[in-house]
C-alpha cells in the first residue's frame, strides 16, 4: 500500500509491522496475531520498546495547550459544521460563552479566539451545545516574575496580624516552636515559685532568731 510507511519488514523482505493514516490519527499493524503459534515476537528483545514506541506515537496528535495573548489558534478536529451553525468556546463553570473566529484550511479547520480568553483553565469547544473537544489555555511563562518577594512586602500584603519565619534564619527551629507553642512561661514560674520559697524561709528562719 503506497499510503502506509514499513515500519518493520521479515527477514524475506515482507512487511511486518505498517503504519497507516486514519483521519488525524494512524493505524498500526501487524503482519501476525501476537499468539506464541504464529510468531516469537512477543518473546523477542524489540516487543517491549515496540509497544512502547506505538502506545506514545500517537500523542503528537494532541494539541498543547494554547498560550493565552499570543494569537495562535487550534484544531477544530475532523467536524465540519453545516449549514449556519457555529463553534462555541464554552467555559461550564462560570457560564463563559464566546462565537471564536473559524478558518478553513487543507488539513481540517483552526478556531482563533484572539484577546477573548484572558483565564487559564480548560474550557471546551462546542456545537449546538455539544462536546466537539475540550481545549487548554495556559498564561504566557514569559509574563511570570519569578524573582522572590521580601519578607516586608509579605507582611504588608497579608494586612493581617502574621509573623513570617525566615528560612535563612539560624534560629529557624526555635522560630517555628515558638509559633507552635507559643512563649513558654512556665519555666519563669517555677523559678519565681523558687525564689518566692527561699525568701519565705530565710524571713521565718529571720524572726525566729
């Protein structure tokens, strides 16, 4: 078959293993059942791999996620709408609702949504209400700021009554029981109890003499 690539032939030259398109995917197939009775390849060093190797071919069928503000669109899949029916960028869980722009090409049809999705998430492409296919938008890493922000500024933008421990500092243990346990004044206590104790005695012992 001139659409199908050998991926693995027999030692008489014939194919063995054969990949074919099938829509936006592919077939893989094999000469022989994998029954012992018809073939030692189950058995052979390659299967393994093989099997691996045929599990994770199909994954470059899937689209990453869209970066969101960078105008790059993606696949509407093998639907072709008729008539006057229009895709639908639906987000369920907050009613999110946009008509995304359509372009038909020669490998299928590509959705752009433009600047009108500004929420990263997962949102789903439908048709008269139905899923066609769900579809990722992740934020740019660019416009992340990945430098760390100051103990000060932590504090100020809690405007709540917090402590912060630093993790640099050298009391970073004594820090965190405190805030467990608070400051443990029993110690104080017993020490004063003490002192309290000896007074008493010595002014008995005092008056006495």
């Amino acid at each position: 078959n001139r659409r199908s690539d050998v991926l693995m032939r027999l030692e008489n030259g014939s194919p063995f293993l054969q990949r074919f398109p099938f829509g936006s995917g592919q077939v893989l197939v094999l000469a022989s059942p994998l029954d012992p009775q018809y073939t030692s390849f189950p058995q052979h060093a390659l299967f393994v791999p093989v099997m691996l190797k045929m599990a994770l071919s199909g994954s470059s069928e899937i689209d990453p996620p869209v970066v969101i503000g960078q105008g790059a669109g993606f696949s509407s899949g093998d639907t072709l709408l008729p008539g006057e029916q229009v895709y639908h960028l639906v987000r369920p869980s907050d009613g999110f609702d946009i008509l995304p722009e359509f372009r038909q090409n020669e490998s299928g049809g590509t959705v752009y949504v433009h600047d009108q999705v500004r929420q990263a998430g997962t949102y789903q492409l439908q048709v008269n209400k139905q899923l066609l296919r769900p579809v990722s938008f992740n934020y740019d890493r660019k416009e992340s700021d990945l430098r760390p922000t100051e103990i000060d500024e932590v504090v100020r933008g809690l405007q709540v009554p917090a402590d912060v421990v630093d993790s640099q500092s050298p009391d970073l243990t004594h820090a965190i029981t405190r805030a467990q346990d608070g400051i443990q004044l029993w110690k104080y206590c017993i020490l004063l109890a003490l002192l309290f104790l000896a007074i008493e005695v010595a002014l008995i012992r005092l008056i006495r003499t």
